[in-house]
C-alpha cells in the first residue's frame, strides 16, 4: 500500500494549498515528490482534465513562489494503477527560505516539511536559513560583458518548437536584480571566453597528448552538444560473439556517458571560473567537474538522486530543451550500468571515470597479437623468397663458369664475403654443389638433381 512520507505527498485533486506544500519540499534538505491523482489511501485517482492542471501548476508555482523556484521543480505524468496521475519533482532550493509571494517571508509564507505535513517556519528558522542563502550564485554575478548575443540559444529553442520573445531575458532569469546580464546570460552567449577542452591521450596517463579539442568560447547548450558529438564518435562499437548471438557493443554506456556529460556542465561551479574538462585515455574516460556537494547533501543523497542544482537556471534551459530528463535523474542512470566506485568526490571538484568495456580491450589486444603475427608471417617469407633468389642466381652463375672466385660471386651478386662462404656452404651441406680439386685451382661441379 502506497503511503506518504517525509518525501512524498497525495493529492487526490489540485488545491489551493499546492504553493504552501511546495515551498514546504524546496524548503527540505532533500527536496520531494507531489502527486495530484492520489488519494489519501494511496489509490490512483482520475483527473477531470490533466494538461489544465498541469499548466495551472506551472503557472502558479512560477507565479505565486519566492524566490524564484524555475529550475527547481519539474511536472511530468506517470501511470499508476493504470491511471495518469500528475507528479510534481521537487529538489531542494540554495536560496532558502522559499515563501508564498502574497505573504512574504513571514511565518504566515514560508513552511517547512515535518513529517508528512507542511508546517509554517519561526521566525527564528527563517532568520537563520537567509543568513546562510547563497549569495555567489551565478543568477547573481554579473556578466563580464554586457554586449551579447543570443542567436544560437534561439535557434535550440526553435529546435523544440518553442519561440523566446522579446522578455526571454527576463523569463530566462537572465539578468541580475539590477537589471544587467548576469553569469548565466554569459555562459549561453554566442561568444564568451568559456574554454570547455577535451582531451584525447595514447597511453593510460598525461604523458602524451594525441588530440585536443576547444569546444568553448560560445553558447555553453553549443559546447555541451559539440562533446556529446565527439564522444559519440570516439565511443567506437565492437562485437562480441556469444555462444547464442552476435552482440555489438560501446566502449561506455551510451547513456550514463550522456548523462555524465550534463550532469557536468549543469552542476559545475562556474562562479570560480573553473570549466569541466572531458579527458579520453587507453583504458578509460574521465569527466571532471568543479565544485564540490552542495550544503546539506551527503553521499548518500548524493547517490540517491536527491537534488540540489548548483545551477537551477541552467537546469531549467537545458530542461527545456530536452537534454535533461527530469530532477535527480542522472546519477541513479549512471548508476544503472557504473559503481559507486567510479565516483570521486573531492573538496573541489567530482570526477567521474568509466572504464573502457573489458571485451572491446580483449578484443584489440587479440587484433594486436593478430597484427604482429601477420607482420612476422610476411617478413618471413620474404626473408624466404630472397634467399631461394639469391641460391638460385648463385647456381647460374656457377654453371655457367665452374671456375669462379668467390671474390667474382661477391662482385657480381653484391653480397658481402661472408654472405658468399653462408650461402657455398649451405649449398654444399644440401648436396646441390661439391668442390673438385684445391681452392686454388680448383673448380665447382653442380650435381645433377640441382
């Protein structure tokens, strides 16, 4: 039986206290889930009209929250008891306290998660969540340049059917409370400095660097699809022959090495200026990003999926357009197919690295080996072809004058003196030639089977 818990709320229909229950889960350490279409007894519900809903639910959680909430939250559909019912992901805000716009931040406005109910905060807790609000959040940093351009943004807008207008701006939560672009609007820019490098090595460390790509200096939605891109191509498919079938696989998940790659470029702290980096070695790929858990999260969570964006304004347009799935979803998908193990999670920054796939290293030493014994096979039967070449002209030679010096058979063959004493000898131990007479004076008589 379905029941609620500190992290997950029924409704069996749209209320009025949708904000109240809201804020309460922006407010809690590990954010939360809301259906509308469940009832108190945990049974899926039907809904009168569903896409309304959800577009009223949108609407008054962009409308009604402060601060803002986009990018914090996402509405999706799920299938419960055969019945579409409406969940509501909620992650957890960095600009606590979250409130009720008509109230303020006041105990009336703001709430908290206690158990499975929203409660409303002190005074005291409100004080204190603002004393530690994050105040170097990209949304609040100002852009190093204020002449920018944003026509690639537009067009990957476009791409999904959906046409920024004259305030996207401001709808984007592009611009600082003053009114000037503010880091975010910088890093989606046509042109910035931001350097986004991928790093391709011939070996297993840093030592020799084959390829290097510059991805950067223009929109970050550019940069981050460009490396998809160049994975994609670098991530090479193999076959592996099972006794009931012929499989192909990747050298990495497809999908955890996508996730992987948003993740970093969502959640990274750009507020030092400090870019995620994609580096390619023999047996493995790492992709580093700076910045380390947010406050408030563990490992755990961390792992759990619980969210906290670093970013929610990223979040939010790379929601948009389609390149993230929903809240919280992309380390439990990485975790589908790579350990805890393949996690680094360092002061400053998270490294996450991925093992080439055993089979396809198996695979390239067998070809390797392969190669090598082709190589050797070849040289072999050269190194053949020219000895039974050169005993062959070395006959001629002697049929044809019985009497010549060895010092003719070096000037008329051009192999050394000692090349000419291996190769009499030879022809003398297999009973091809035999020498009549003294070395001076002597001569060579062939026998007849030569």
């Amino acid at each position: 039986m379905r029941k609620e818990t500190n992290r997950i709320e029924f409704k069996q229909q749209l209320t009025e206290d949708l904000e109240k229950e809201s804020a309460a889960f922006l407010n809690y350490p590990e954010g939360g889930i809301m259906y509308i279409g469940i009832n108190k007894e945990g049974s899926a519900v039907d809904i009168a009209n569903i896409d309304g809903d959800i577009l009223k639910i949108k609407d008054r959680l962009k409308n009604n929250i402060l601060p803002s909430c986009l990018g914090l939250f996402d509405v999706c559909v799920e299938k419960i008891d055969g019945k579409n019912v409406i969940k509501i992901i909620f992650a957890s805000g960095t600009e606590k306290p979250y409130y009720l716009k008509k109230y303020g931040m006041s105990e009336k406005g703001c709430y908290m998660r206690v158990g499975t109910a929203a409660e409303p905060m002190s005074n005291r807790i409100i004080e204190e969540l603002f004393a530690k609000r994050t105040r170097n959040s990209i949304g609040r940093i100002k852009s190093p340049r204020q002449d920018l351009s944003f026509e690639q943004l537009k067009i990957y807008y476009e791409a999904q059917g959906k046409i920024l207008n004259q305030q996207f701006h401001k709808n984007l939560e592009l611009l600082t409370e003053e009114g000037k672009y503010n880091y975010v609007a910088y890093l989606l820019a046509d042109i910035n400095v931001v350097s986004i490098k991928l790093a391709k090595y011939a070996g297993t460390n840093r030592h020799e660097l084959i390829e290097n790509y510059e991805f950067g200096n223009c929109s970050l939605i550019k940069a981050a699809k460009s490396v998809l891109d160049r994975l994609d191509v670098e991530n090479s498919t193999f076959t592996k022959i099972t006794h009931k079938e012929r499989l192909e696989r990747k050298m990495w998940n497809t999908v955890a090495l996508r996730e992987a790659v948003i993740n970093a470029m969502v959640h990274n702290d750009y507020s030092y200026e400090a870019f995620p980096k994609f580096e390619i070695f023999e047996d493995r790929i790492e992709i580093t990003s700076y910045g380390c858990l947010p406050q408030g999260i563990d490992e755990d969570n961390f792992f759990e999926g619980i969210s906290i964006p670093r970013n929610k304004e990223l979040m939010r347009i790379f929601r948009d357009l389609e390149m993230v799935e929903y809240l919280g979803s992309g380390i439990p998908r990485i975790l589908q197919t790579y350990g805890r193990e393949c996690f680094i999670l360092k002061e400053s920054y998270i490294r996450m690295i991925f093992p080439v796939e055993k089979d396809y290293l198996e695979q390239i030493a067998l070809q390797q080996e392969d190669v090598g014994e082709k190589v050797t096979d070849t040289v072999e039967k050269t190194v053949e072809k020219t000895v039974e070449k050169t005993v062959e002209k070395i006959l001629e030679i002697i049929k044809d004058n019985p009497r010549i010096t060895s010092a003719k058979l070096v000037e008329m063959t051009g192999l050394t003196r000692r090349g000419i004493e291996y190769n009499l000898s030879r022809l003398k131990a297999n009973g091809l030639i035999e020498r009549i007479g003294p070395d001076k004076g002597g001569y060579w008589r062939v026998i007849n089977n030569a």
